[in-house]
C-alpha cells in the first residue's frame, strides 16, 4: 500500500473505510476514511493523528512505503476519539522512539482512553522543529469534542485541522478536485449539518483564529475524507462561511412518516401548496431516505414541516427517532409546522409539537390533521395550508 503526496514533504498515510455505513447513527452510503499525514523534516519525521485499530496495518503499511516507521520522531494526537485515536498504542509500539503530544484536554482524554497512557501536552505558543519544517498548534476546543487540535506547517502551508472540514466518502481519489467538487461539497454539508450544526459558533470562531494566526493554508488535510486545495478550497472556505453565519434561503423540508398513505397523500399537498408560493421544498419519507442526508437539506432551509399519523396515541417511531436525532444537533432558527392523520385517536401532532418545540423551534402555524383517507376536499385544504407554510416561511 503506497502514501500519496499531500504538499512538498508531506504525504497522506491513511486508510479507506469503503465498508463504513453508520457512523454512531448518521449513516454513510459512502463510506469514509481515516486520515493520517506523515511529515519529513530534516532532522526528525512526524506522523499526524492515526487510525481506528482493525486498520493500523494498513496504516503502518503506507508509513512504510515512505520511511521506516522506527524512525518516526513524533506522533501528534490532533483527537482523541476512537476514529482516530484507538491505534494510538499499536501504532506507538512500531515507532518507539516517538514523543507524543496532544492538546491540554487531550493529554487527559489519551490517559483515560489508554489506561493511563501519558503523553505530552502542546498548545498555541508551541512550536516543533522538524529540521526544515515546523508544526504549528492550535487548540479548537468544541471542533468538535474539548481536546480538539488544529496542526499547520507553515513551510509548505498545509493545514491539518482533523475533524473540521472533514466528509464521510471513501473515494480512490484523495483531493476534492479528484473525485468532483460538488460531490466534496456536498459531503463536506452532510458532515457539517449532522456533526458540526450545534457547534457552529465555535467553528467559525475557529475559522477565524485561523486567520488572525497568519495561518494561510493552500492545503487544509482533514482527517476524514478528501483534501482540499485550488478552488475546492476556496469552495469549502466558501461554504463554511454561509453555514457558519447561519444564513438561509427560502425553504421548507417537508418530512413525514405513513402508515397506510394518508399522512403521504396530505404531505404531497401540502408540497404542493409551498411550492405555489416559490418557496423551495425538499420532500422526504422517513421510510425511504436516511436521516443524514435529511438533515442536510435543513442545513439552509428556514421551515422544517413534520407529518405523521398516529399509533398508539402517539407517534411513528420512524419520526419519534428522527425528532430525538435532531435533537442533539439543535437546528435553532427555523420554523416548525406540524400535520398528520388519524383513525379512531390521535395524538401523533401533540406529541410530535411537545418534542419539538422543545428544542427551541417557532411554530406559529396552527396544526393541520384529517381523519381517514383524506377526500379531494381534505386535500385541497391541505394545499392552501401549505400555501401558509409558504408565506410563513418567505416572511421570516
């Protein structure tokens, strides 16, 4: 297995997950990848971050094909959650005369994942010399867990920032311009919207320090999925900063659960009726489309519309499953609007308003429900509240 050049002494050691489909829950139809950077300096070599365990061979297999891992000086430990950080004592083991560093947090956080393994803490005054080339640190507390870290080399301006900027996709190719941008892109949202939503403001913040630090990567190498550079750089720069700001367009993501199509023919209307007010609207069956990807779609939308009937007073668990998924990622700043159908008891649209409303979410609308197969009059009357779902939305 060979390393592939990243920038001028620094090559991509890492490993490709194509077998990967949920990632504690937010599924992954591409699979992923677990990035490692191997840096020559002239007088010592450093590996940045490692690999989850079942794959440090593969790893230690590309280190290899550059340099023998014995000989690596440093390992620096970017995060310590088990994507990357598991491997952390096999890896050690093949390169033995390696000092290991991490962030503050992360010196703790190694500790307790590794019974008691210590390491040594660097932070943003500290700079390491590699003989020729430097590496540069910057904690990033909340991007996306406390003991966080950015690495950067300024010699050959390439950014290592770990999780940020990171994608779920195993590709064959290794840069973003490789495998398409908007493909990159795309993947660089789902990731965002359903790792980073909650922790927007200390994203850009981070995005910021960047900066002020004199910062001025050409290369940013996260350590999942592909690598930026070129204009695919400046897309990601690009698209960080409008998620980041929390600016929407007019939009409305229509999401619903059925049972015997009533809750589908309604939400169909209901679509219908938002789209004669031009306002943009996504559609999507809980049944059919994961929740990842739903979320996705949010990411930019002012609306978010929940549909289903009720079961056992209560309802759909496909639903009660995405209300607790968003949750945890918090999508503030958006409107609510609730509709469903029922037989002989509802409930479904109390349940799903309490749960949601919780959250922090505006639902101004009254609530929209029919019993039964909707007639041609129930639907009708489904697209003219659609319409008010439209005009809410385009009015925020």
């Amino acid at each position: 297995m060979r390393a592939v050049p990243v920038s001028d002494g620094i090559w991509w050691v890492g490993v490709i997950d194509w077998g990967l489909r949920d990632f504690h829950g937010y599924e992954t139809p591409r699979g992923t990848t677990y990035n490692a950077y191997l840096v020559r300096g002239e007088g010592t070599w450093a590996l940045i971050d490692t690999v989850k365990t079942p794959f440090v061979p593969e790893l230690l297999s590309r280190v290899s094909s550059i340099i023998d891992p014995a000989e690596i000086g440093l390992i620096v430990v970017n995060h310590i959650e088990p994507d990357h950080n598991s491997g952390l004592r096999d890896v050690m083991a093949a390169m033995p005369a390696a000092r290991v560093v991490a962030s503050g947090s992360g010196v703790k956080g190694v500790a307790e994942y590794h019974d008691g393994l210590v390491v040594e803490a660097v932070g943003a005054a500290d700079t390491i010399d590699l003989g020729g080339k430097t590496l540069q640190f910057m904690p990033a507390p909340m991007v996306h867990w406390p003991d966080s870290m950015f690495t950067y080399c300024p010699e050959v301006r390439t950014l290592m920032p770990n999780d940020a900027f990171g994608q779920h996709l195993a590709s064959s190719g290794r840069f973003a311009d490789e495998v398409g941008v908007d493909l990159a892109i795309e993947e660089l949202g789902i990731y965002y919207a359903n790792i980073l939503m909650p922790l927007g403001a200390q994203v850009a913040k981070m995005v910021g320090k960047i900066a002020d630090a004199g910062w001025d990567p050409e290369v940013i190498a996260p350590s999942h999925g592909v690598i930026w550079r070129g204009d695919a750089l400046a897309a990601a720069y690009a698209a960080y900063a409008r998620w980041n700001s929390g600016v929407k367009r007019d939009k409305a993501v229509v999401v619903f659960s059925t049972m015997w199509g009533s809750t589908k023919m309604l939400a169909e209307a209901i679509t219908d009726g938002i789209t004669a007010e031009g306002v943009e609207v996504d559609m999507y069956d809980l049944a059919l489309t994961s929740g990842a990807h739903i979320t996705y779609e949010l990411l930019e939308a002012k609306a978010l519309v929940l549909g289903s009937p009720t079961l056992h007073h209560g309802m759909l668990y496909r639903m009660a499953g995405f209300i607790q998924y968003i949750e945890g990622l918090k999508p503030v700043d958006r409107m609510v609007a609730f509709f469903g159908s029922f037989g002989w008891g509802g409930g479904a649209i109390k349940q799903m308003r309490e749960r949601v409303t919780a959250i922090g979410l505006d639902a101004p609308l009254e609530d929209f429900s029919e019993k039964f197969k909707p007639t041609e009059e129930d639907l009708s009357a489904a697209y003219a509240w659609g319409r008010e779902v439209g005009v809410a939305t385009k009015a925020r």
